[in-house]
C-alpha cells in the first residue's frame, strides 16, 4: 500500500497475550500487525461516528451539531 504522507509512530500498550493474538492473526491473514492494527482502529473508528450519526438523528440531548 503507498504511502502519500509520512506515517506517524503510534505506541500501544498491550499484554503479551494480546500481542500474540494479534501475530497469529496477522500471520493467518497475510498482513502485517501494523495494518492490522490500523484496519481495526478504521472499523472502531466507522462505528464510533455511525453511532454519533444515529444518535444526532434521534435527537440525543447529549448530542448537539455546532456551527
């Protein structure tokens, strides 16, 4: 995949068995942890504004769209 901007080092802080998890996925799927890593924050990240979406819809109080 090309890079069209410089990449920015992320640190992340897991355990061993976490860590491991993520390497045998990686391995299963023929990927790097890295893209792994940020495929996985891309879908934490779609749900995150699908939710706030939803919830600006139904009219959350807690929820307010600024100007």
């Amino acid at each position: 995949m090309p890079l069209s901007k410089p990449s920015t080092i992320v640190a992340l802080r897991m355990t061993e068995q976490e860590r491991d998890a993520l390497m045998r996925l990686a391995h299963e799927q023929h990927v790097t942890m890295s893209s792994l890593i940020r495929e996985g924050l891309r879908l934490v990240a779609e749900d995150a504004d699908a939710d706030l979406f939803r919830a600006l819809a139904e009219g959350d109080s807690r929820c307010q769209m600024v100007a």
